[in-house]
C-alpha cells in the first residue's frame, strides 16, 4: 500500500516519461495562441499587400489628374506666356497631389512637341543601368500654338513591401490651342 500512496504523491511534473508525450497531445492550455500565430503573419502581410494597393492605385490616379491639369496649362498657353520653367510646372503637379510625398524630389517631368502626334515618341525613364534618369535628362519643349503635346510624368514610389520600386506613370497628349 505504501508503493501506491507514494505514486499518487507524485507531483504532475514528476509523472512517468512514458506518459507526458500522450498527457501533452491531450492539453488544450496555449491551443489559441499556438493558432493565432499561424494565422497572424499571413493574416498581417495579406492585410499590409492591400493597404499598398490600394495605395499605389490611388497615388496613380491622383498622378493621371495632377498631370491632366499640368498638361492643361500648356495646352492653353499658359507655360509658354509665363514662361513657366521645368521646375515651375512640376511644382504646379505637385501641388495637386497628397499622396504622393517627397513629390517634389521623386517626380520626374517630359515635355516634348511637334506639329504631328506621329512625329511624338514617348520617353523611356529608365538610363541604361535601371535607375530613373535626372530631372537634367528629359526634356521641356511645350511648343507653340497648334503643336502636339505630349506630357509624360514618371514618379518613383517606395512601397512598404517590397525592396524594389515601382515606377508610377502618367502621360497626357493634346494639341495646342491656337495662342
């Protein structure tokens, strides 16, 4: 009887080492956490990837609109009677956007005319090394009265996500208004 009364003594930790692999299997304490924590990280970066969508897409559209009333002073002669300069124009875009920070200093601004919308090339962003060129490297010709323009307007954005950048785009052509 003493043999008995001494294994009912026992404490619970000090239980057979047969035995806890089985008494581990059946315990539900810290299930939920162990759960959770397979859940959160999906559940976190699936959440994450679609704040940075839905950013991306609104920082676009706010790109397309900015770039649409840029094109649209050159398109009625206002930048050519400013003269409005590179720079100027850009901080007129920037101006209408708030989403898209450090506007000043990420965007990049093309520029190009002709007397026909066949004789307009769009401008490549990229130099040959995959980085976005200089502000020095694309070009500002709004042209005169009655010339094709074409209004390119690259934006270098920083995802939260990703290591790499995307590289937003917005482009608006038109002729010019007889001024």
């Amino acid at each position: 009887m003493s043999e008995k009364t001494s294994s009912a003594r026992r404490p619970p930790w000090r239980a057979r080492p047969a035995r806890w692999p089985s008494r581990l299997a059946r315990d539900q304490k810290g299930a939920t956490l162990v759960e959770f924590t397979l859940i959160a990280l999906p559940f976190m970066l699936l959440l994450f990837g679609t704040f940075e969508i839905a950013f991306i897409y609104w920082a676009n559209q706010e790109l397309e609109n900015a770039t649409n009333q840029g094109a649209r002073l050159v398109k009625t002669g206002q930048v050519q009677a400013g003269p409005l300069t590179q720079a100027q124009l850009k901080t007129e875009i920037c101006s209408k956007t708030a989403v898209l920070v450090g506007c000043a200093a990420r965007l990049r601004l093309d520029v190009r005319s002709a007397k026909d919308f066949s004789d307009i090339t769009p401008p490549d962003p990229m130099d040959g090394t995959g980085k976005m060129k200089d502000d020095a490297e694309f070009s500002f010709a709004p042209g005169a009265g009655n010339d094709v323009v074409l209004v390119s307007a690259f934006y270098d954005w920083k995802p939260l996500l990703k290591s790499s950048d995307y590289i937003l785009r917005a482009s608006s052509v038109a002729r010019n208004e007889p001024f």
